[in-house]
C-alpha cells in the first residue's frame, strides 16, 4: 500500500512539475535568445555614431574591432559611401536596409542576423549586419534547464517522502489492527491495540477494543452460566443417586 501511495503522489508530482518546468524552460529559451540579441543590437549601436559621422574606412574598421562581434568576424558594415568592413554577405534583409533603410531582425543559416539601417551626415543609407550563431543565442540554456530539472526531480523526491511518511501513518495502525483481529481470532482475549492514525482508522481501533472487550464479556458470562446450570444440576443428581 505504501509503494501503491508513493508511486501515485510520485507520478502526480512529476506531471505537476513537467507543468512547470516545460514553460520555464521556454521561457529560459527565449530569454537566451534575447539576450543575444541584445548583445548584437549593443554591438552594432557602438558603432552607427561612427559610421553617421562619415569616418574614414580605417576609423570604422577599428570601431568594428573594437566590440565583440566585430572582434568575432560577425559583423559586417558598409558606409554611405560604398566602402564595406566585415566579411562578405548575400543577406537579402542586409541588401534591404542598405535600399529602403529597413532594420530587422530575422533567421539566417546557422543563427540569426540584426541588421542596422543607418543615414550618415551627408544623407547617404548604411548599414550594419551582426550575426548571431545558434550557439550564442543558446548560450546558458543547457545550464538552466539542468538547474530546472534537477529542482524539479528534488521536489518530486520530497513529494514521495513526505507520501511516504504520510502513508507510514495509515499502514502501521491497519497492520496492528490486523495482527490484533488474527490475535483475537485466535483465542487471545486480552489483545488491544493502541487508536493511531487518521480519525477513521482512530476509531476503528476503538471500535475493535470495544468489541474485544464484549466478547471477553461474553465469554465470561457464558462460563458462570455454565458453572451455575452445574452447580443447579448438581443437587437433583445426587439425590437421585441416594435414592437409587
């Protein structure tokens, strides 16, 4: 009875937990995801107040050098005038801005890319591309969703303890009951048990001494009957034997 309580309170804590855990573990995803991103759009703002000066291509490689994704090889900025630092890009979002002076923030093969529309000083488009790999924008992720899982498998743990304990309370008062009821059955008259656990099973208990006191009672009353029917047939027998 106690594996069969265990198990149940083992199983509806694990479902109770995976309720939480799968959104947080969403959620954590996401949050990873943005704080990529976030890093790329800090990157590429360092650097539009260079490229809206008009600085000249050796001033904006250095900017570009200067963070991390440009340190990194991802990022990718091509100037009012014509001029591009980074590596080379066929990125139809990156082609877009420099067009229409569109930002945005869209999936590319192997990550994804924040694209920067900026209008220089002389009124010419640019633009800078940041490329955030999968790696990065998973970065964290694996490390929160151990933590989450390993809150999660310890509050089950504690679950199937405390549902053991609590099941101890129940099996213990029922398994004295039964050894008292086998006791009585075997003719053992002075066996009780001591009420213990829930109310329910507290009352049973009294109930079970209460009857095990009747039936001593019983006993004991049909025993003096007994004892008196021979003691009254006592007296017709032997003044039948004396006259015989």
């Amino acid at each position: 009875m106690r594996r069969r309580i265990a198990g149940v309170v083992a199983a509806v804590s694990a479902l109770v937990a995976l309720a939480f855990v799968i959104p947080l573990g969403v959620l954590v995803r996401q949050t990873a995801e943005d704080r990529a991103i976030d890093r790329a759009r800090t990157d590429a703002a360092a650097v539009v107040p260079i490229v809206v000066a008009g600085a000249s291509p050796g001033e904006l490689a250095s900017a570009v050098a200067a963070t991390t994704s440009g340190a990194a090889g991802r990022m990718t900025v091509v100037a009012g005038d014509g001029s591009r630092i980074g590596p080379a890009t066929d990125s139809s979002d990156f082609e877009e801005a420099l067009l229409s002076g569109l930002s945005s923030v869209s999936g590319a093969d192997g990550g994804q890319e924040v694209v920067t529309a900026v209008v220089d000083d002389t009124g010419s488009r640019a633009a800078i591309r940041v490329f955030v790999e999968n790696e990065e924008l998973r970065r964290g992720q694996w490390a929160a969703w151990g933590a989450l899982l390993g809150v999660a498998a310890l509050l089950v743990a504690l679950s199937v303890a405390v549902a053991d304990r609590l099941a101890r309370t129940i099996v213990r008062p029922t398994q004295q009951l039964a050894g008292a009821a086998n006791a009585l059955g075997d003719g053992d008259l002075e066996v009780r048990v001591e009420p213990d656990g829930p109310p329910e099973l507290v009352e049973l208990g009294d109930a079970f001494n209460e009857l095990a006191s009747r039936v001593r009672e019983m006993l004991d009353d049909e025993r003096a009957l007994v004892a008196e029917l021979s003691h009254r047939l006592r007296t017709p027998l032997t003044a039948l034997s004396m006259r015989i």
